[in-house]
C-alpha cells in the first residue's frame, strides 16, 4: 500500500527530529527512544489518522503531528509490554526490544517519555491553531490510553492468564487494549476537520469494527504467522494458555468473522464517496497483511 510507505517515512522522519540526540547524560534515553520508534511498525494509526483528515481537507503537517503523536503512546505501550513484569519479550520489530538493548530502567524511562510527549505534540500550536480542537485531542488520546483504554485492556489481559473469559469479555479486553487507540486515530481526524460528536457516527462504527478485525488478524497471526517477518515471537498466547478470539471461535470461523467486520466497517462509510477510499483500504489490508 503505497499510502502507508508514504506515513511510514514521514513518521521516521518527524521521530528523527523529535529525538535528536542530546550531548549530556540524557544520551541514552534518547538512544533508547529511537531504537524503539524509528524503522519498522505498521504505521496503521498514523494511516487512520491521515486518511480520515483527508476527508475534511486538513492540513496535511497537522494530521502528521497527530499522528506522531498516537504513534507515541503506542510505541510507549509496546516497551512497557515487553518488560520482563509484563510479557517479557526479547524482541520486537526484528530488533532486540529496549530492556535487552539498553536496560530494564532506561526502557522504563523511555516509555514515559514518548507517553509525555504524545501529549506534548498535540497541545503545541502546530497541531492545530485552534485552542479547543489541541484541548479535545489531548481528551481524546488520554481516555482512548488510560484506564478505559488501554492500559484498563492491558490490565485485563495479565488478568487473562488466569482466568478463563467468555467471548463478550475477551472482545471488551480487545476493544480496550487494541481498539482504542485505533478509534483514537479515526476520532483525531475528525477532531481536526471539526467534525461535530453527532457527525462521527459513522467513522465510529467503522473504527469499533477495523479495531476487532485488526485484533482477530493479529491473533490468526500470533497462531500461524512467520516470525521472521513478524519481526517479533509468534504463538505467545497459546503458550500462555490465554483466551482468544481463536480458541473462542477456532481458526475458520475467527477468520470469517474478520471478513465480516470488515465488511461491515465498509459499510459504515457509505456517505462518503472516493474520498474515503483509502478507509476502504485500509480496512481490506488488516486482512491481507503478513505481519
């Protein structure tokens, strides 16, 4: 998708010179956050948020601060995620994960800093030049990444590792840690076009449904994905016994069920014309993608 080569250089380009390496003790941290945000990822929430822009006419640098700015508290949510406390992993995006690169305390370190800095890039006058549209953003990413979001998603799946869950809770733990900050990304775009709350419902039931479709992707990834173009260790959850749309459903069914929210997403955006067509894209490319 050409799209998303094109957000994926502007995102390494704009972490490039957010963390410009500074010549004091800060130099490992700095270090730190760029081995964990630049190269690699798929880039899909700044995509959302570029694509959903697109349809209102705004700026295109302003829906790239956005964007950083949500790919900033996903990278922070992946460090902390790879921590020995949490799923103790030794790799990520096809590199050593931060704590094995550097050290458990600078990894630690560096996830507060990018969830800081998300917050950063969209009070700045920058993003955006209207002081409420920067206040509903800021609102807006701290809800979809707090406790009704996704550290409360995060929180439910160490809980999943020792309890069984029904499906009604394991799609509520996904729509959390997950959907989110993908909801997130679709709501920024349309918190930049000055779209009204009562003109978002479409780009709402589109995001609630791309999120649980990119979830059941993941987890049919996670059971029969290549590692080596995965980037990361495969077949996690399975050896942690857990939950998940796959041992709910099984594969087939799983797998039809993500075609149909993807359909059904498509669907939410029927009054739009062309100009959406890159939401269509995106949502048929959960299920194409290898990685």
């Amino acid at each position: 998708m050409t799209a998303l080569g094109e957000v994926s250089a502007d995102v390494d380009r704009r972490f490039d010179l957010l963390l410009q390496i500074p010549d004091d003790p800060r130099a490992d941290l700095y270090r730190a956050m760029r081995h964990a945000a630049i190269g690699g990822g798929k880039r899909l929430r700044p995509l959302l948020v570029a694509a959903t822009a697109r349809l209102f006419g705004v700026d295109r640098d302003c829906a790239g601060r956005a964007g950083l700015a949500i790919e900033c508290i996903h990278v922070y949510s992946l460090i902390h995620d790879d921590l020995p406390a949490m799923d103790d992993d030794d790799l990520r995006r096809g590199k050593p994960t931060v704590h094995k690169a550097f050290d458990e305390a600078t990894a630690i370190l560096a996830g507060d800093c990018l969830h800081a800095l998300a917050f950063e890039v969209l009070a700045d006058p920058a993003t955006h030049p209207d002081p409420f549209v920067r206040a509903e953003l800021v609102f807006d990413l701290a809800r979809a990444a707090g406790p009704a979001g996704m550290a409360g998603g995060q929180m439910m799946d160490i809980e999943a590792e020792k309890a069984s869950f029904d499906l009604p809770t394991i799609t509520r733990l996904q729509a959390l840690k997950t959907g989110a900050l993908i909801a997130s990304s679709v709501e920024a775009g349309a918190i930049l076009g000055r779209v009204p709350v009562e003109g978002r419902t479409g780009l709402r039931g589109y995001a609630r449904d791309v999120g649980l479709a990119f979830q059941i992707a993941d987890d049919l990834l996670d059971h029969e994905g290549d590692e080596t173009k995965m980037g990361k260790r495969v077949g996690k959850d399975e050896a942690q016994g857990k939950e998940t749309f796959l041992t709910l459903l099984g594969v087939d069914r799983a797998r039809e069920q993500a075609r149909l929210l993807v359909d059904q997403s498509i669907e939410h955006l029927k009054n739009f014309g062309p100009e959406a067509d890159l939401l269509r894209d995106i949502a048929r490319f959960i299920l194409e993608r290898d990685r």
